[in-house]
C-alpha cells in the first residue's frame, strides 16, 4: 500500500493550494426539500374528504450539481462559479438564495420561464422513514436560447478558472446535444483547464475531459448491463476502464464503493484501496464528495494518482454523516489522511476459491513478498487468538445493546423496528470486532441517542453501560473458570488448538512476547494465568485502562517499535481481529490472521478470514495444529 501513502506535509500542501483555486460546476442544480410528517395529528380536508397529512418543518438543500458545489465550498476553493437552469418559480429563487448564502457566484444560473420547473426532490420523513418520493422538473426540456446562453456563460467564466465539472443527473437535463456539442468544443480549445465529467448516462458523448464514473456507469458504456446490488468484480473494472480511457484519452477514475476507487492515466492502472469503516454509512452525495475533491485537487497541482488518493479520503468522511448529504472538511481529511484504515484484497477476502496455501498445509499466503528470517518480537491478542473463555461474547454484547436500546419497549416493540436495530447492532459488532469494550459502549450510547426509546436524562455513559456487559460477561468467563480448577475441563478446552504450545516455541526461541488485548487489563492476566501461558510473557501484559488516550492496540504497537528500535519484518502479529491485524500492517510488521472456529477451537471460519484479509492479513492459519509448518515457513 506504499504507493497510497501521502504525508501528512503532502495533504497539507494539496489542502492549502486547493484554498487559491477557482472552479465552475455546469450541470443540473436540483433542490432537496425534507417535510418531516408529524406522525400523531392529522385533519381531515373539508373539500375532498380525505385525510391531510402535516408538516411540522421543513428544510431545503442544495442537490445534484448544488451538492458538488457545497462539496467545494466545504474543501475551501477559494471561488465556485455556478452555471445551470432554475424555472421562475419560489424553488429557484431559494436555490440561488442558498448559493449567494455560501459565496457562489450565481450570475451563471439562468431562469427559463417556459418548459422548466426548477428541479426538486421532495423528500416527506414519518418517523425518520423515507417516504415515497416527489420529484419536480422531471419533464424539463432546455430551448435552444436558454442553451446558447449556457454556453455562453461557460466560455466566459473560463478565463477565472482551473477547472470545471461537468455534471448530468436528469432526465430533463440541461445537456442537449446542442450543449454537449459546444462544451467539447470549448474543451478542445481550453487544454489548460482540467475538465471533468461525472455523468448518469451521457459520460461518453464528452470528449477530451476527465471522466468519474461508477461500476454501473462504467458497464453501461461498455455495453454491460450492472444493477446498483451488482458488484463491478477488479477483472471487469480493469477490462472496462482501458476501453473508457480510448474515448477521451484523458484519465478515468471508477468508484468500487468500499473496495475504492480505480484510476487509469493511459500508463498504469491504480487501485486506491477503500477504508474500512466501523459505523453506519450513507452512500448518498459521495460521488460528488469524489468529483469536486479530485477537480479541486488536480487544480492544486496534485498527480492524477494523488487526486485519487484524496478523493478516497473525503468521500470516505462523507458516507459517515448520515441523514445528509455530507461534505468533507480539510481538518476531516488532515485527520483520516494520519492513519486510513485500507481494507486490502477485497476480491480474495470474498472468494475462498482464490485462496493460495502454503505446499501441504492449511496456512493460506496472502502476501507472499514478506521479508522472513527477522521476526524478534511478536505480538498476541488473547481472546479468540488464543484464549476462547470469552467465546460467544457477541451474543451477551448484542443482548445488552438491545436491551438497553429498546428498553421497556424490548418485549412490545414492532417487529420492523425490532429487526432494525438487531441488524444495526449485529453490524456494528461485526465489524468492531477486536477494539476495546469501551469504545464499543461509546456506540452504544450513540445508538440509545439515536433509536430514542430511552428518556434522555435516563441515558447512561459508556462506563455504566460498560459495567452492565462486562457483568453479563464476567458471570460466564467465571463459571468456565471455575471449572478449570474443578478440572472438569482443562486448559485444552479453551484455548485454540495448538496455540499454547506456539508461544512455548516462539519463547524457546528467545522471541520477546507481548500479549495485548482490548480487555480489561486485570481480567487479561487472570485469564492469562489461568490458562497457563502468563509466565511466557515475562509481564509484558497490556489491556484495556478506562482513559482510552493511555491504552490501545495502536499505542502498544507503536510503543514496542519505538522502545525496541525495530523494523518492520523484526515485528510479527497474531490476531483474530482486524485492529491488531491492521496496527501492524500499518508498520509493515508481518500479520498473521487466526480465523478460527471458536466453538470447535480448531478448523476455519470463512467470516473471520474476510474480515482478516480486508485488514491486512499476510498469513491465515486456521489454528495452531500446523505450527513447526508455521514456523519453517517465517524462519526459512
């Protein structure tokens, strides 16, 4: 992932030329209307008879071409020149009214009287659920004389700008062919100015311009047609994005959702690798979140590859912000650019089929370019790496998230509703996997915000919601403890198969060993020492403090390359969450993914394994059954 890599010197450079560059956005300027329904009064109308629905508020914003403005204000252009249609209607004059109100210049947003209603999406919410939606300029058609003049106010803002976008959304758009004509030709004639075109159905028709197209969109032009829940897979998109480039010889970025963006520049093909992210997303408005970061940043002097870099970033931020169509902001950017979380290999992590294993083994290489023969300090996770006394935490964490979201309404509420928050609940679990409980009591606080069943000065904090798990938890690990020391069971019972028997040979070996969980520190050694493998790692024991700035996996991580001058190939990780996994890919140690089957404590789990490639997993092993393999393999 090197070559992804920006400095944190090198944003900060892009982010503060993109403050002196001036843009044009022509296209189709929409308006988002949201009427919040109030869902427990109605009327009934005298004249029709039937029942009238209320709107307790409304609110408007800026869409379509409007959002990809908003997205360069918001980055800190220093100008945006609007140009596009309005109808001569209240919509439009509070469109422009919103654009003055953000600096835009607004002297290029024409009003056609006749044949054009300014295009809006009404938007009714009944208990924050979308209802069927309104859609106003459907059936627009631009005349020839509102086109000419388009035309007309583009050329004439060329000579204040570094770039334009070329946007198209609808049907009754303001590209005509007339318009589509005139633009190529002021794009021949203007090779200086970066233009870029993000279009729904016409990228094709502009030549000579940049284009950003989505999976969907990039099929279509090649003849193949893809549904929004059909994936472009890296073969088509690599297929697809060398025949687009032949049409305007210009650079073409793809967006691949979470698996990110590709780039063609007529040279090499780059794939910009997705971010994971751990909370809900909203996908809406990322795609002008992309345009506008990658025309701010080519106007900046950023390499095509560079743009692409930073628009993964920003639309990254953008699918955070839910409810909205959300911008990125440069501190937003500067903050994510210090340390992305890159989810790798996505084809292979989805596809078992493609998995390569070592000769005679179960030891799945995922990366077979690791430096071997340095390994002299290699880090643990416990629960689930080696130690299964927490098996089936998730089912004791998700019946506290429920519980304490829907509260006295756990029992009575709607089936819709309960199964919508079992799902976000699973969710957020899933992919929070390995993180400290206490941030995982943070999103529980925002969830019980959220959903709004519990009175807000009955809400806990993350510590009394914290207390309440760990509780629950700690009633379970006790009673398995307890049985090791009955020997009722023994300690094979609850550890993976062979992973005792690992860090024995990794200390006879004078390897330095650490143990770092996302548990509480004190219950880590217990558990430690329970199971008989404390004494290996010679104190080196980190867990959970409840003062986050003081502990986390990054932190040991950190600390064990600083304090011991390291390298990265002298670091080696097991883990079977992906925060580990990725600390250490971040430092270029060697990470090695345990996706085992908790339950059996031996044998693949197909879920942990996708989850462990996605974060950078060098090596899957299954358990520890084949360790000398393992070994001969890391030491040749």
């Amino acid at each position: 992932m090197e070559k992804f890599y920006l400095n944190k010197a090198r944003v900060e450079d892009i982010l503060d030329k993109i403050g002196r560059v001036k843009v044009a956005v022509m296209g189709d300027f929409c308006l988002d209307l949201y009427w919040d329904i109030d869902p427990d009064k109605s009327e009934t109308s005298v004249e029709t008879g039937k029942k009238v629905k209320l709107i307790r508020k409304q609110r408007f914003s800026l869409g379509g071409a409007g959002n990809v403005a908003i997205n360069l204000t918001s980055l800190g252009v220093r100008k945006v020149y609007n140009i596009g249609v309005i109808g001569d209607d209240p919509f439009g004059y509070e469109m422009r009214r919103q654009m003055k109100e953000r600096g835009m210049e607004t002297s290029g947003m024409l009003i056609q009287k006749e044949n054009w209603d300014t295009p809006v999406y009404v938007k009714p919410y009944l208990k924050e659920e979308e209802q069927e939606r309104m859609d106003l300029g459907y059936f627009n058609l631009i005349l020839p004389e509102t086109a000419r003049l388009l035309v007309k106010s583009l050329e004439d803002v060329l000579r204040k700008v570094d770039a334009v976008i070329l946007n198209q959304q609808l049907a009754g758009s303001i590209w005509s062919d007339f318009t589509i004509k005139q633009v190529n030709r002021l794009i021949e004639k203007n090779k200086d100015i970066f233009f870029l075109v993000d279009s729904r159905d016409r990228t094709e028709r502009f030549r000579g311009a940049i284009y950003k197209l989505n999976g969907r969109e990039a099929a279509r032009i090649c003849g193949v047609h893809k549904s929004d829940d059909d994936p472009l897979s890296l073969h088509e998109a690599r297929k697809f994005i060398k025949a687009i480039f032949k049409l305007s010889n210009k650079p073409v970025y793809i967006t691949r959702g979470e698996r990110g963006i590709l780039l063609y520049d007529g040279k090499d093909i780059s794939e910009i690798p997705g971010i994971q992210i751990l909370g809900q997303v909203d996908p809406v408005g990322a795609g002008d979140t992309c345009i506008a970061t990658i025309a701010a940043s080519l106007a900046a002097g950023a390499s095509p590859l560079e743009a692409g870099i930073m628009a993964n970033f920003s639309s990254s931020i953008t699918v955070r912000k839910i409810k909205q169509t959300g911008t990125a902001s440069p501190e937003e950017i500067l903050k994510l650019a210090e340390g992305p979380d890159y989810i790798y290999n996505p084809e292979l992590a989805t596809d078992f089929r493609k998995a390569k294993f070592l000769a005679g083994t179960e030891i799945e290489v995922i990366n077979p370019k690791i430096v071997r023969g340095k390994i002299k300090h290699v880090i643990f996770d416990q629960d689930g790496t080696i130690s299964t006394l927490r098996q089936g935490w998730e089912s004791i964490m998700e019946e506290v998230f429920l519980k304490q979201i829907l509260a006295d309404k756990f029992k009575s509420c709607d089936e819709s509703t309960y199964r919508k928050v079992v799902q976000r609940v699973k969710e957020y679990i899933d992919k929070s996997t390995g993180v400290q409980t206490i941030l995982q009591m943070e999103e529980l606080v925002r969830m019980v915000e959220e959903f709004g069943f519990v009175p807000k000065d009955k809400i806990l904090d993350k510590f009394g919601y914290k207390k309440i798990y760990n509780d629950a938890l700690m009633k379970m690990v006790k009673k398995r403890i307890e049985k090791l020391k009955r020997k009722e069971l023994d300690i094979s019972d609850y550890t993976i198969k062979g992973a005792v028997d690992l860090i024995k040979m990794l200390y006879q070996r004078g390897l330095t060993l650490y143990l770092a969980s996302g548990t509480d520190r004190e219950d880590v050694i217990s558990e430690a020492k329970a199971l008989g493998y404390e004494r290996y790692f010679e104190g080196r024991i980190y867990g959970s403090l409840s003062d986050i700035t003081k502990y986390s996996k990054k932190m040991v991580v950190e600390r064990i390359i600083r304090e011991n001058n390291l390298s990265g190939p002298e670091l080696a990780c097991f883990g079977d969450g992906p925060v580990e996994i990725r600390e250490t890919k971040k430092r270029n140690g060697i990470a090695i993914g345990v996706a085992s089957d908790e339950v059996r404590r031996y044998g693949l789990n197909l879920k942990k394994r996708e989850r462990l490639i996605k974060a950078g997993a060098d090596l899957i092993i299954p358990d520890y059954s084949q360790a000398e393999k393992l070994l001969s393999y890391l030491f040749p």
